[in-house]
C-alpha cells in the first residue's frame, strides 16, 4: 500500500457525500432512458472523451464490469470525475434530453455507480503486465495529470516513477477537494490502483533545485510536470501573518486529513471561486456560527459555478459584496470585552468599492470591521514554474507552462507538462486529459529518438 490513511469519524459523519448514490434498481431504470444517441454529444463535451453511451448500455443490461472497464480505457480517474466534474456545464449539459425539455440522463451517477462496483471488486487495472519497453519517465507531482500520464505510460510498458513533495499521493484530489465530493479514501484508492499497474511512487520528495532537476535529468529519459498550481497569493495587506490567518487550500487539506475537526465563532473567507465555497462550507460544516464570504466584485463576476453558489446559500453562507479587505488587527481587550470576543480574535478592516473602467475605485467613508476568529484568504494562485522557465529554458506566459497541445511537449524537448500548471486550474478531468495527451506525447518522441539514433548508427 502507498500509505496507510484512516478516515476520522467526525469529520465523515460532518461531510457526508452531497449527493447519494444510486441504488442498483435506479441505476438500471436511469440507464434505459438513454437513447444511445449516434453522435453521443455528451461524449464530445467529455474532455476525456469516454464513451457515454457504451457504459450506460452495459449497466442497462447488468454488465457492471463491462461498464467500468470501458470507462477506463478513457479515464483512470473516472471514479474521482464522477464525484466532482461539472457535469452540467460537460456531458449532462450536452444531453439531448434537455431538447425535449427532459431532465438529463445521470451521467456522473451512473458512472460513479459502475466505478464503485469497480473499486469494491478489488479487480486491478492492468490483467497483464505490458511488454517491457525502454523508456524511463519521471512525473513531477502526485496530482490528476501525473497519475493519468503515469498510467496510460505503464500501460504501454515504460518504467514511470511519480514524485510528490506531500506524504499522500493525488494531489489536490487528496488535498484540496471538499470532502463531501470526494473523500480521501476515495482518491487514495485510484492512486494505489496506480501503483499496482507497477508505477513506482516517491512520496515526500520535494524538486525546488536545480540539483533536483539534474538528478531526474540523469536517471529519466522525459520528465513530465504536473505540479499544479502553487501557493494561494497573498492579500499583500497589514496583518495578513497573523496565525489566525488560514489559507483555503490549507484549510481543506487540514481537515481532510484529521489536522483540523472543528471551528467555532466567525470564519471570513475573501475570495469567491470555488475553491472558496468549498473552504466556506467546510468551515461551516466544522462548526462555525458565521461564515461571510467577502468579494471585491457582484455575484455577476463570480468564478464559481452557479449551482456551487446556490449550494453556498443552502449552507447558510453569508455573502458581503464590493468589499475589499485593507488590514487585519489583533482585537484589544478592551474590543474583546465590549463586542463579546473570544480570546485571539481578529478584526478585518474592509472597505466598499466599485468598478470604474477596468479598476476597482474605493468609495469614501466606507469603512467596516468585520470581528472573526479566522481569515481565510482563496483568491487564486501562482504557478510554480520559475525554476523551470530560468533552469531548463521552459517557456512560460503568464505564470503557465506552454506546451503544444497536442503532444504536451514543452519549448524544452525532454519536458512534457499538463493540469493546472498549463491550464492556469480547470477540473479534473482537464488535467486527466492533460496527462494523458502527454503520455503519447512521450511515447512519440521517445520512438523518433529510437529511429533518429539507428539511422545515425546506420549512417
């Protein structure tokens, strides 16, 4: 086993999954409303492209393994997508039903009810092991990209080895995703899969050098990157290194992991993207009497998804609109008495603002203090692309690695790169089609090195 994780009961009893599963006897009723439409667009709204209408005809007709093992032929990942694509803006919102102004066929549902079948069944993904082939490969970063490079490469016989800074593999899958969408055990287990088809794993093993680099470069024959996206960016306000002062993805990881159970009093996150939903109503769910949500621009503006919004509103989260936040104070005794506070307290200064052109003006006298216990700061964050880009003469535009998107190959040769750290974050199964892609990306350049190298002998 790549680690051993047990799930704390608190916080599985707090987040439990946001939707339920299907029963086997809806699951079959839900599958036989398809049409198994010849042009299937919801295959073609799958950026991994799975073939939709194959898998729900086989759960119609029982076939459960069938199902999954055509499933994955598309998406090692598809248990994790099931849980946390959007689907109503990919394959369910491409279904022909809402021609006929029908409801969508589940799609995610029926996928997820065919994985869990999979999973449960302690079937492997790999029945055979490969032909062995002479290709060595490096995936940088233990996330949705790399393990889907990793997979499809082992698949076609190379040695592949993924290397993660962090003690638990699956990246923002283990660590950033709320856990009511997808659990840890859940991730971890599509990782282990991996590991199983004979990917090696190198877990707490940070690459910040240029040593690091020249190491992998001596032993791997392609590095493929798949670091996601860096730290959250700071407020770059006064006070913003106070300890009450928690970033979103810390946060999320904290408490999927067992470091954070509970939260009590204010909680103010600033942002309002879906990673900060997903931090709002864990802290929510963790305890908290009040949750705001503080946005510098409307509800109009927001990066989030509309149904993560009205999920927001349903877990009671409070939303402050056109406010900015300008300094974080520790609250006086005096303040801490007065107002009701508990001991550490913070105040959060914040001022109203709106938009004037392509800036935000400060309006005048708009002043407002917000008392809170913690801070969570989710606006966004920085590529970790710099060594790259100075070291290994990979170019970046606008903090993103750019790869040719067909093969993934980066303006450096021997380095392919996928997910956030290309994309600048999109979901799960962006980064699952990344790493694929790049897979045979890989594998093309590494057969014309083969034929380029006998030809110079030959010559």
């Amino acid at each position: 086993m790549l680690t051993e994780f047990t799930e704390d009961p608190i916080i599985r009893e707090r987040f439990r999954d946001l939707v339920p599963p299907l029963t086997p006897q809806a699951a079959v009723v839900e599958s036989n409303r398809c049409l198994n439409c010849f042009d299937a667009p919801c295959m073609g709204a799958c950026p991994t492209h799975i073939d939709v209408p194959e898998f729900i005809k086989r759960i119609a007709s029982g076939n459960l393994r069938g199902s999954a093992h055509r499933i994955l032929e598309a998406n090692v990942l598809a248990g994790s997508c099931s849980r946390v694509c959007p689907v109503e803006v990919l394959c369910e919102g491409a279904c022909v039903m809402h021609r006929y102004n029908r409801p969508p066929i589940q799609i995610a549902l029926l996928q997820r009810h065919a994985m869990d079948a999979f999973h449960a069944s302690g079937e492997p993904l790999l029945l055979e092991q490969p032909s062995p082939r002479n290709l060595k490969v490096a995936c940088i970063g233990g996330g949705p990209a790399s393990l889907a490079c990793a997979a499809e490469l082992r698949r076609q016989g190379a040695t592949v080895t993924v290397i993660d800074r962090r003690a638990l593999p699956g990246g923002l899958n283990t660590y950033g995703v709320a856990e009511y969408k997808l659990p840890v055990a859940h991730s971890l287990r599509e990782a282990e899969l991996i590991r199983e088809m004979g990917v090696e794993f190198r877990l707490n093993t940070p690459v910040d050098s240029s040593a690091d680099l020249a190491t992998l470069e001596a032993e791997f024959d392609y590095i493929f990157i798949g670091v996601g996206l860096g730290a959250m960016q700071r407020l770059n306000i006064p006070g913003e290194n106070h300890p009450g002062v928690l970033n979103a993805l810390a946060l999320i990881s904290a408490y999927k992991t067992g470091h954070i159970t509970q939260m009590s009093g204010t909680i103010v996150v600033v942002g309002a993207g879906n990673t900060a939903i997903d931090a709002a109503v864990a802290a929510r769910r963790l305890g908290a009497d009040t949750v705001y949500m503080l946005y510098r621009r409307g509800a109009a503006d927001l990066s989030a998804f509309d149904f993560e919004l009205e999920h927001a509103r349903q877990e009671g989260i409070q939303f402050l609109w056109h406010r900015l936040p300008v300094s974080i104070r520790t609250a006086s005794e005096d303040q801490l008495e007065n107002e009701n506070l508990a001991d550490g307290a913070l105040l959060l200064d914040t001022v109203a603002v709106r938009k004037v052109g392509d800036s935000l003006e400060e309006l005048p006298n708009s002043l407002y203090t917000i008392p809170c216990n913690k801070i969570v700061p989710a606006i966004g964050q920085s590529p970790l692309t710099q060594l790259l880009n100075e070291e290994r003469f990979v170019i970046t535009a606008d903090g993103r690695i750019l790869i040719n998107r067909e093969t993934g190959q980066t303006t450096n040769p021997r380095f392919f790169a996928g997910g956030d750290c290309v994309n600048g974050g999109r979901e799960v199964v962006d980064a699952v089609a990344d790493g694929k892609r790049a897979a045979f990306g890989i594998l093309a350049a590494s057969i014309a090195a083969m034929h380029s190298e006998t030809e110079v002998a030959h010559a």
